[in-house]
C-alpha cells in the first residue's frame, strides 16, 4: 500500500532519530563502529512494520542518504521492483512476523505456505526454510533481551552547543489587572553543557509548545544551533513540529526514559539557582507583567549569573568559557522564522475568512470553500500569516479580518459573475404578447 505524506514523514522521522548520533557532528576516531553496533543490538519500534531490529547496512545507507539530500532523503521511495519476489524483503517479513504473533503454535512450514498463498496472482515466492527459520529465531530472541539500567555517570561534553538541556520551572504568580486570582508564570530555559552558559530562558503565561518554540528561536538566534537538544517527555516536547524542525535543522532531538530523568541534574540546579538567588528578591512592581519579570530576569542571567565563576568550571564563569569554542558555532540560518512555523489545515468559510487561534483573517477573493495550509507563528500575533494549496510551494499573504473597514469598500464583481446582458433591441416576451393579443383583437 502506497504511503501518504504523513507516513512518509513519520518514517523519515524514525530514520533520523536511529543515525542522529552519527551525523549530529564530528565523530572521534574508532566511535563510529560502537555507534553502528549499538544501533544494531537494539529493539526499535518501527513506524508502519512488525520488525524490531536495523542493519548496520541500512544505518550507512541513511546516513548517506542524508549527507547527500538532507531531512527529504530519509523519506522512503517508491519501489523500482513491485511484482517482483524478493527473499525476506521488508513486506514478507512483516508477513512473517504478523502471522507468528497471531499463530505462535503454527509450524514453520504452515507459516512459508500462507505467505506464498498470499501472494499477487503470479507472483511465485521461494522462501527457505532455513532462511525463514533463522530470521524469526532472531526476532524472538530480540524481543527477550532485557533492557537493563544504565548506569549513572557524570558527564560533561566536549565543546559548546554540542548539547543543550531544556526544561520547564513554576514561576511566581503575576497581577493581572481585573483579576482576583494571580496569574502563573512558567520559566522555559535551554542550559549549555559544556559551558553551564544559558542560550536564552524567559517567563511564558503557559508550558505549552508555542511558548517552548518562541524560547527555542531566541535561543537560537543568540547562540546558534545546538548539534543536540535533550528534552523530559512533556507535550511541547513531543510534538511532531518539533521533530521535523529538529530534522530539518541537523539537531539530535533526544528525550529522557520516562521516569529515569538522568543527565537532568545540571539545569535542576541552575533552577535551584534561580530559586534562591533571584526569585527571592522579585519585588511586587516587578510581577506587574511577564514583561516587567523578564526585565529583571535576563539582566540578572547576563549581569549576574553568566559572569560569576562556576565551580563546575574550574572557576571559570560560563561566559568565557562559551566563547572559548566560537570556532564550533552554527549559526542559524536566515530562515529560521521560516522554518519554525506553525502548520495546520483550515477551510475558508464562504466570506474567505480564516479562524486561527481565535482570530479572523481573510482570502484573496475566489478561495472561499477550499482546503489550505495555512502557516503561522503561534507566538506572535502580529507576524505575517500565509497559506497555500496542500501541494503546492507558492505561499499567499491572509490579511488580518477589520470587518469595520470591509463595510467601508465598495463591492467586487466575484470571479464567475457575468457582465449585464447587450440590448439587443428584442424583446422575446413583448413579441409573443403582441403576436398573441393581436389575433384576439382580430
């Protein structure tokens, strides 16, 4: 069965997160064979197959199809060779693999025999025993190994931005005017490994994704790009956006085993940090805003917190030690606005208007009733909203809806509309009524 965009970007998706360790950057000499091995003695949970288990062959195969064509060549082909049998290709292991689970009992031999029943009228399916024998005495022992649990080790890695820790703190309440109850505040930060240094942290009204994606840019365009990004397993740090973002950026998306949070204890102490040296001297004037908070707040991260030494560094403060490795910066690209975009389908009523995150816009004239992708920043309102035909590549502007000025604008023939009829100087009507009561009168 053919694959939609969707499952091809799903598996696209899985392929990266399998070779990010070897193309998130330079690897020392003699790790890339641990990596591969590593890679290889895991169960994977496949997206659309009932395997458990990646090639090594197929590990460099993805590798090179990255290197060569980024993110999009990880998405899979059509096959060349559809109607052709190929021995213990993809689709006759799922075969094989379904039916055990369905049949555990079922013989070898009854297994061979229903997938080559199976088959496209034609279609003749050679399939050795031995072969098939092996291939699900792999599988089976693949799916006892137990997972044991690692071991906890201090780490820091080598150079800066090789990775970034993200994460999410409860903040003080604000005054909200209007409002008996305060409202809360949510700390997302990003802490550098290597340096201790803070790309960007600030206080959002919620943890939702949008805020971690407005943190994760201005992280971004302060610092450049991390090789890795190490997140919990929240909903803003599971959405698919993100992992495309990730993907498409050349940066590790990895997350933390739920209820095993190990390699979180550097940024739980800046927080603990943020605790006792800054929150306690936040004043009321302070809480008037999320504004007025963050003020504060990063001039006390840039003042304060970047310049003061850091045990963990030998003394050194996490800003020198940050610039020590400017030669490994990635710079983010130019169109990172582009790329951290929003994505969400919308049909445009029948008054070309648009409702996103509870605001009109409005359609060129002549979209009214179609499908469209419309493409945003859930951050800030006042950034240009587009949108598109689902397929196509060129983006149009939607205008933000001022109904009040719309009374104002005269109205536009819409595109279907006919011109008045030419006089023709006949009268179809008036000649029959004249023809039929003139031969009354007569």
């Amino acid at each position: 069965m053919a694959m939609d965009d969707e499952q091809k970007k799903q598996v696209a998706l899985f392929r990266y997160g399998v070779i990010r360790d070897l193309v998130a950057g330079p690897l020392a000499p003699g790790t890339k064979e641990g990596i591969l091995s590593e890679i290889a003695k895991r169960v994977w949970s496949i997206p659309g197959s009932s395997r458990t288990q990646v090639g090594r062959s197929t590990v460099r195969d993805w590798v090179s199809l990255y290197e060569q064509h980024g993110f999009a060549g990880l998405e899979p082909m059509p096959r060349s060779d559809r109607g052709s049998s190929r021995t213990l290709s993809e689709e006759i292991q799922d075969q094989l693999l379904a039916l055990r689970k369905a049949r555990p009992k079922a013989s070898i031999d009854s297994l061979i025999r229903a997938v080559q029943l199976a088959q496209e009228p034609g279609v003749t399916l050679r399939l050795p025993r031995s072969t098939v024998y092996r291939f699900l005495a792999a599988h089976t022992a693949a799916r006892r190994e137990k997972d044991g649990a690692p071991d906890a080790r201090a780490f820091t890695y080598e150079h800066v931005n090789d990775l970034w820790t993200a994460d999410v703190m409860h903040g003080p309440r604000l005054e909200v005017p209007g409002r008996r109850e305060r409202g809360k505040s949510y700390l997302h930060a990003f802490l550098d490994d290597a340096s201790r240094l803070v790309p960007f942290a600030a206080f959002y009204p919620s943890e939702s994704a949008a805020c971690f994606g407005d943190c994760l840019k201005q992280a971004m365009l302060r610092r450049g790009l991390p090789r890795r990004l190490y997140c919990d397993n929240g909903a803003a740090y599971r959405t698919q956006h993100l992992q495309v973002v990730c993907a498409t950026l050349n940066v590790a998306l990895i997350h933390s085993r739920p209820h095993q949070p190990r390699g979180r204890g550097k940024i739980e102490r800046f927080f603990r940090h943020v605790r006792t040296s800054f929150l306690p001297h936040v004043t009321d004037e302070m809480l008037q805003s999320l504004a007025a908070l963050n003020r504060v707040f990063w001039a006390w991260v840039e003042g304060e917190y970047h310049q003061t030494p850091h045990r963990g560094l030998d003394g050194r403060t996490p800003l020198d030690r940050f610039l020590d490795d400017q030669d490994h910066l990635r710079p983010a690209p130019e169109d990172l606005d582009r790329l951290l975009r929003m994505k969400v389908s919308r049909r445009v009523a029948r008054d070309r208007t648009v409702r996103l995150e509870g605001r009109l816009y409005e359609a060129p004239d002549g979209w009214a009733g179609e499908i469209v992708e419309v493409f945003y920043d859930p951050y800030d309102p006042g950034a240009q909203v587009t949108f598109r035909r689902p397929g196509e590549r060129t983006e149009l502007p939607l205008r933000r809806l001022v109904a009040t000025i719309n009374a104002r604008l005269p109205h536009s023939r819409r595109q279907g509309e006919s011109e008045p009829a030419p006089t023709t100087g006949i009268s179809y009507l008036d000649l029959i009524a004249r023809r039929f009561f003139g031969d009354q009168e007569k």
